[in-house]
C-alpha cells in the first residue's frame, strides 16, 4: 500500500504553547524584531565564471572514527538522544538518513560521512557546507575555495557546478540555490540559482539560505509563504522567505540558522550566533508564534520525523518532533467462533531501510523477529487473543504493516530462514499451515507523516487475493471524522451463497468445516488467483476453469468500437481516442504522440489485467510518459471489463476530478466479475463508491473503489470487527 500519508499538512509541534522569542538559559537570544527593510540585491559574478575550486582527493575513512558518543554538552537530556560520532555541520534527507561534515581533519574543510540504520558510511572529500535534494543518491557542497559540487551516491562521482559560493541549498523542485563569497565574509551575499545548467541571479542577498520543501501556502502578516521559494537569513539576523517569483515576506524574529520543516513551520536558532550554543526555537506558520521546544545547538537539520542538532563540543543528537505513541484499537468478535486472535507483523517505522521484521506483542511493544520465535515448522506464534469487549489494545507505529484475524484456532506465522516474514498463503498451496483454518487480513501502516509530522493511520481490506473473515473498520480521527470501510453484517453468508450459485465461480470457494458451526467453506479465493492456480496446475486449491467466460464480451467490446468513439481520461497524460482498426486492434490515439495498440485480449487477461493488456507497453520505443499513460489505459480496460462497462458506457477514467467515473454502471449488465461484485455489495459504501468499498480484481483501485481508511494528523481510535456470518 503507497501513498496513504499525503493530505493537507500541519503543525508539526501540536500542543506546544507559543511563547515569547526570548533568550533561554540553554543558549543565547535576543528578543525578536518587529520591521526591517527588504534584502537588497547586489552586483555579482556568476558562479559559472568563476574557477572551481578543486575537490579533494580523500581515502574512505573506517566507521570506527565516528563511533564515539560526545557527552550532552548544552543539549537538553530530556529531550534529545545521542547519536554516536562527532559533527561540525548537518543535512537530514527525507528519506531518514542524515549527512554530516565531521570535525576532522584540521581546516576549514571536513570529511563526509551518512548515518544510515545505525551505521556510518565515509565519502571521498571534503566540504565546509552540504546540501540534500529529495532524491537521497544526490547531495550538493561546497568547499572553502567556493567550489560547487554535486555528489552522485550511487555513482560515487563529484560533478563541478561552479565556484565563488559560500553556502548552498536545494529547493522542492530539486533545483540548487548558493549565495557567493564575493562580499567580505560576514556580510550579505548575492542569490544565485543552478537550473538546468544554468546559472541566474535572483533578488536578495544574505548570510544563510535553505531551501523551503513545503508544498502548501499560508497567508501571514508580511504576505503569503508559497511553495518552492527559500528562507534567507542576513548579517543583521532578519529572516526573509523569498518566493519563486522573486517577492519578499518578512518574518517576525532574529535568527542565525533556519531549517524548514515540510508541515506549516521552522526551526531556528537564536541571534547572534554562539560557540557555545543558542536556543532553538520552533514557528509555527499557521497560529504565526514561536515557541520552545528546548535545547540548544550550534546547527540543526530535520527530516520532519526528527529534529537534529549539533552540541557546542561537536556531539550529534536527535529529538522526535512528535511524541511516538500508539492507537487505541478496540476488537470485537461477532462471529458466534472462539477464540479469536490477532497478529500484527511488519516493519521498522522509523527506518525504511532497516530491512528487519518486527512483530506486536501482547504488551504492545514492537519487536524484531527472532530465531528462537520460529518452530520446527517453519512459523511463530505471534497471537494475541482478542481483549475484553471494549477494552482498548494499544498498537505502536509500524510500517508495512499486516494485522492477520483467525477465529476458532491460531494463525501461524511463516518465517523464512533470513527472519523475514512471508506471506500466508491461503489460496494457492493446500500444504500452507494456515490453510485449513478461518483467517484474514488487512494492509496496515501507522507511521509518522511525512506531510503532516504526526502519526498516520493507513489500511485497507484487500480480497485481490481471497475473502476469509467479514472484517469492518471504523477509523476516528481529526481529518475526516468517523468511517467505516470492510464488510457488513452477513457478508460471509452472501458472499459464499452467491459464488455457489453461480456455475463458474463456485469453483473459487474451498471447502472446510469449522467446529460447532455449520460452516462449510473456509473461504473464497478470487477469480485472477483461480486463474493462476489453473496455470500452474496446483493442487488442491480452487481452479477457474471456464477460460472463455470472457470472450464473446471481449469480441462484442471490440466490435463496438469499429463504429463508436472511445475516450480514455488520463490521470497525467492527458485524453486519448480509441478505435479498433481493421486489423481488430484497439488503437488509443493523441496528437504528436505513438499509438498505443491492444491486440484482442483473452479471458485471462482482461480478469488479471496482463498479458495483451500489457505488451504494448512493455514496447523499448515507447516513451516513459507514453508507456505510463499505457499502462492507464490497460488497467483501466481491465477494470472496465471485471465491472461489466465497456458496452453501455464508452468512457474510461483515471481523472477523476474533473471526468468524474460512471459507477451507476458497474455490476449491472452481464457478464462481469461475480467475485467482485459480491465484495462491493456486502461492503460499506464510501463517497467514491456508493456501491460498495471493497478490492475484488488488481486494478479495484481505478476509480477509487477500494476501501482505504487514511487519517495522517494523529488518529484517535480504530475499532476492528468480525462481523456476524
């Protein structure tokens, strides 16, 4: 699941009070100012005339220099923690790693080096400044002599950019902004930006400049803060935000240092710059007020998760922007089968490139998987019984996460022989330990937002590989109040009634009794899983056996559009018209662009959405745009064809704001994905699916009909039931 904590940000510091901007006994300050004159523009050279000055040639430096952990010096203990090493100047990345310029060797210039999970990593040379763009292989310095450079990780390679630079910053847009060195150091420097090898003076001058990567506008006193502009801090300690249209907003306060964050604020350190530490102060762009998150520093970086600060004596530590608590989750077992339990895997919430496995335990702790936890067969046991009726399980970040459901018995969890989790297999392997008991499960993510700072709740329902258990989620949080998204009361019953009445797709449903009950199908697999089942002429699971059940609808779909129009609305790429050609191909056209050209798919293409649904953009001469637009359009035809709508309605969308989908039209004419059509009706409807949220086929998602739950600003509770058979 991608792409769940993207909504509208916020205050990166909720609940702190606002404050004064005052000076702390942590470090130094001066109160704020109130006016000041807009930053002058001065004359400059460009970066592209004046000589690089040349990078030095280093040997990579063992990890072992950077394993020494300084003591606090002025840093607050009770809110940062201590990372081991020993830096003069930081740049956190947004993918969570951190690049510092340690203190070492003598001279203005020091060696690079990259925390990542824990470990240090030395790059060849030596900078006085560095830069992060969004793409974490990229990073930007300079050096002392003002030589620009851009640094290519996976390539190891210093590109020269231009010279005379005395500090440097990259913009949302991944473009490089410096301010030149060609002023008495102290004083203000000239603004100059780097943009497809170019490079052009902007208005203003100052002493330090960082890049903004908010995307979101605010309305403030002095004007409006929008995207893709940069902060600028000149010698007098005044603190400007110039947009990219060249206009100035003055903001309240003196600093030394600025560090954006991605959600409604920054952080500063006080004027006038101290060796021994100033105090960080944090303002807030929506309530326009600074506050004291405590501490001090002599430089800071933030990646939006972490605040990072460099210690007067050089230690390096790091203080979460947001307390990292857990969700109240509350379950109920309506099913009439005990006992009931659950099982929550995943992975490192904080790290995404830790790739170790965690599970939840029954304290609510997360906690890595373990040699010891793996049985003789392969799995562990990581149940949790269900608590009482109302009383609430506390369930910590985790990212990647799967919670699995089993009524009537323990889920057994596989564990592979690196210690990392697999995929229970309920519908393609009869020899899966799992296979003959009552279970389910959903995609779950509660990690920290990006966008927003805070905690963010993210799952969703998936049957794209089988239906188990009528699971319902109700999800209580400040960006959209109460939804409920899973299955209604009954569903068990109506879908497995459904499918056994019908000739094809009984065949999806594997029987098996549970114990006390009258129960006499486990589960239901879904019709691309059967399908490939039958390719693979596996064993004792359920087949798809009737491999035309699509073709006459396929030829009717094709000879339709000989005669009629076809429109196909793209997310990005635009509008494209489709025909069927003479040659009985399906040719989606648009100006100055190839063809992209379907050939007649079969059955199991069109309920996969592979194969002829697909080769045409997997062509080399394609375009990355056009091949991305194909891949649309395929998905999209599956879609339509699972939902029974290429007759009756000659559109097809991935735009949906301003082509809104047709879902009166989906289910109502023959023959169309039974599987999913019972997902969608037994499931509780949301605004995009009035009919039934659910994720029956691989591409339920085109036209948001699947049933996702999001909520990224701190969600207050989540409730997970059985629903009643």
């Amino acid at each position: 699941m991608t792409g769940l904590f993207n909504s509208r940000a916020f205050r990166v510091l909720a609940g702190i009070a606002a404050v004064a901007f005052v000076t702390s006994c942590a470090g130094h300050g001066t109160t704020p100012k109130t006016s000041f004159a807009i930053p002058t523009t001065p004359q400059s050279v460009s970066p592209a005339q004046i000589p690089v000055a040349p990078m030095a040639k280093t040997e990579i430096q063992p990890a072992s220099e950077m394993n020494a952990i300084k003591p606090m010096d002025s840093i607050e203990p009770s809110n940062f923690q201590p990372i081991p090493g020993t830096a003069t100047y930081s740049a956190a990345s947004r993918d969570g790693s951190l690049w510092v310029l340690s203190d070492q060797p003598a001279g203005p210039d020091k060696y690079i080096w990259h925390y990542v999970n824990g470990l240090w990593t030395n790059i060849g040379g030596l900078a006085s400044r560095i830069a992060v763009a969004s793409d974490p292989n990229t990073f930007y310095v300079i050096n002392s002599g003002g030589g620009v450079y851009q640094y290519n990780v996976g390539a190891k390679t210093f590109t020269p950019l231009g010279g005379g630079a005395s500090d440097v910053t990259v913009g949302v847009d991944n473009t490089v902004y410096v301010l030149s060195n060609g002023s008495p150091a102290g004083t203000d420097q000239a603004i100059w930006h780097y943009v497809a090898g170019a490079w052009t003076q902007v208005p203003g001058s100052g002493v330090r400049i960082t890049g903004n990567w908010d995307t979101q506008n605010y309305n403030v006193a002095g004007g409006t803060i929008a995207s893709n502009g940069f902060y600028i801090v000149n010698s007098a300690g005044n603190i400007y935000y110039e947009n990219a249209t060249g206009t100035f907003v003055s903001l309240p306060g003196q600093a030394s240092i600025i560090v954006p964050t991605f959600n409604a604020g920054f952080f500063a350190l006080s004027y006038p710059a101290s060796a021994s530490g100033n105090t960080i102060f944090y303002y807030d762009l929506d309530a326009q007020a600074y506050s004291t998150p405590g501490g001090s520093a002599v430089q800071i970086s933030t990646d939006t998760i972490s605040l990072y600060a460099i210690g007067a004596a050089g230690g390096i530590y790091y203080s979460l922007l947001k307390t990292h608590g857990s969700i109240p989750v509350t379950f109920a077992n309506n099913s009439g089968i005990t006992p009931a339990y659950f099982t929550l895997v995943g992975n490192n919430p904080l790290d995404r490139f830790d790739p170790a496995f965690y599970h939840v335990t029954a304290s609510g702790q997360l906690v890595q998987v373990a040699r010891a936890d793996v049985g003789a067969d392969g799995t562990a046991d990581y149940n949790i019984p269900f608590p009482a009726a109302g009383t609430p399980f506390n369930v910590p970040l985790i990212r990647a996460g799967r919670m699995y459901i089993s009524v009537g018995a323990k889920f057994k969890t596989p564990v592979n022989s690196d210690l990392t989790v697999a995929g229970a297999n309920g519908w393609s392997d009869a020899k899966n330990p799992d296979f003959n008991i009552m279970f389910d499960d959903f995609e779950f993510d509660y990690v920290v937002s990006r966008d927003s700072g805070q905690p963010g709740l993210g799952l969703n329902t998936t049957q794209v590989d089988m239906f188990g258990l009528p699971l319902s989620f109700t999800l209580t949080g400040p960006t959209t109040g109460t939804n409920t998204a899973g299955f209604k009361p009954g569903a068990f019953t109506q879908i497995m009634d459904g499918l056994a009445a019908d000739p094809t797709f009984k065949t999806l449903l594997v029987p098996g009794t549970v114990p006390g009950t009258s129960i006499t199908n486990l589960r239901a697999v879904s019709a691309n899983i059967a399908i490939q089942n039958t390719l693979d002429n596996n064993p004792g699971v359920p087949h798809f056996a009737n491999a035309t059940y699509y073709d006459n609808y396929i030829a009717s779909v094709w000879n339709q559009y000989k005669n009629q129009a076809f429109t196909f609305y793209s997310s990005a790429f635009g509008t494209y018209t489709g025909a069927v050609n003479g040659n009985n191909q399906f040719v989606f056209s648009q100006p100055n662009k190839l063809n992209l050209v379907f050939s007649l798919p079969s059955t199991n293409d069109v309920i996969i959405g592979n194969g002829k649904l697909v080769t045409p953009c997997q062509d080399p001469h394609l375009p990355a745009d056009q091949a991305a637009a194909c891949g649309e359009i395929g998905s999209s035809l599956s879609a339509g064809f699972n939902r029974g709508t290429l007759l009756v309605d000659p559109t097809l969308t991935r735009d949906y704001g301003n082509h809104p989908c047709n879902t009166q039209f989906y289910y109502k004419n023959s023959p169309y994905n039974l599987y999913s059509q019972l997902m969608h009706a037994n499931s509780w409807p949301s605004q995009s699916a009035p009919g039934g949220a659910a994720y029956g086929f691989g591409f339920d998602d085109n036209c948001n009909q699947s049933s996702v739950l999001i909520d990224n600003r701190n969600p207050n509770s989540l409730t997970v039931t059985v629903q009643p058979f």
